[in-house]
C-alpha cells in the first residue's frame, strides 16, 4: 500500500501544509508498507483547507476498480488550521486521515481488520500528538 497525500489550500495555510506533509507522508508509507486495503494499491489523500473566497470544492470519496486506488478529498476548517499551533495543525492532518479509513468501510471488499490495523499503527505513531 502507497500513501499519497496532497492539498487544495489557500496561500496562508501553505507553508505549515507542506511542512507537515513532507514529515507525515514518509512515515506513513513506512508504517503502512507491508498493509493491505483490500486489492487496491494507492491511497490517495487530499486535504481541502479553504476559506468563504476560496473555491466551493466538496468532499469527494471514491474508488477506481481499474486504477485499484481509493481517492479521498477531505475538508479541514481553515480558521481551525490557521488558530492551531503546529502541533495542532498536524494533528487536524492526522484526524482528518483516520477519517479516510473510517470512510473506507462503505466498500466491503476492505476489511475492518485492515482499516484497523492501519488506524493502530497511525494512532501509535502519532500518540503523543492525538493525545491518546
């Protein structure tokens, strides 16, 4: 499995966007090497951090069978990304990917165990960071 992460984002929200997704995507495909979704190969991950002037982009989740890849375009609020520090900002990255997996369950041909063993190994990666 290949994690692949980008954005739909306003300029302000740029610089710690990135930064973050340079430290978190790496170690996410780390931990998820050796994991599977189903048959599908790439997971495809793209944050929507927009405000009221930014496009009306909505939340998209679907699946190629021909592709064998899961595509998932998630909001998070602008104003609580920009208030956030970057441990807080990183953490609205986190949530909003376990969400991907949490959306994952509409297609039966990926089990809960797979989406739970991925969501485990995010959460304990990440722990000190989703305070749990």
């Amino acid at each position: 499995m290949v994690f692949w992460m980008s954005a739909e984002l306003m300029h302000d929200c740029s610089h710690d966007y990135w930064k973050i997704q340079c430290e978190i995507e790496p170690r996410i495909n780390k931990l998820i090497k050796e994991c599977t979704l189903g048959k599908y190969v790439k997971w495809y991950f793209i944050v929507m951090i927009l405000n009221e002037k930014g496009p009306p982009y909505k939340e998209r989740v679907r699946r190629s069978l021909k592709d064998m890849d899961l595509e998932f375009r998630l909001k998070v609020a602008h104003h609580d990304f920009i208030e956030a520090d970057y441990n807080g900002k990183k953490k609205l990255m986190l949530q909003s990917i376990l969400r991907s997996l949490d959306l994952m369950a509409k297609w039966k041909d990926i089990k809960v165990e797979e989406r739970e063993t991925i969501r485990k190994l995010i959460e304990e990666e990440y722990r000190d960071i989703l305070n749990l």
